[in-house]
C-alpha cells in the first residue's frame, strides 16, 4: 500500500478516497499527541491501523519527538510496544 506522509498525517488514499489515516499533531513542544486512527472497514483486519501508528511514532522519533496518545487503539498499541511517553 502506498502511504502519504505529511508533517502531523499519514493517510491511504485510493481512488480519490481516504481509506486509512492517522494524525498526530504537536500538542506542546516536542510532544505529538495520536489524536485519530481511521481505517474503513474494507481494509480492516489487514494490520493497517497498527501500520499506520508504527509510521506515526517512527515519524515523531525521527523529529526527535515524544509520543503520546488520545486515540484509544493508537493508546493501546504505544503500551503493547512500550512506547509511552
């Protein structure tokens, strides 16, 4: 699958439809808060919400960022990989 990533959103687009997107804007500096994983239901079940949360985090750590969640499955996924802030 082809990803977009731009500075606070990774999404899937196909067919001029989002089909998958996370966000993850700067809510203090240098803390990026996941505030929304959408997947449509055709893709789910495919690792696609955990796909977009791992590009989110490497994304922040690669700003040199923490991470934190208020996006429940994204919350999930940071304490299933240890990955809270």
């Amino acid at each position: 699958m082809q990803y977009t990533t731009e500075q606070n959103r990774i999404y899937l687009v196909r067919d001029g439809e989002t089909l998958a997107e996370v966000t993850f804007p700067e809510t203090a500096p240098g803390l990026f808060t996941i505030d929304h994983t959408f997947v449509d239901d055709r893709l789910r079940g495919q690792g696609v919400a955990a796909e977009l949360v791992s590009r989110a985090v490497e994304a922040i750590e690669a700003r040199g960022g923490r991470v934190e969640a208020t996006c429940s499955y994204a919350a999930a996924w940071l304490r299933k990989h240890g990955r809270q802030a």
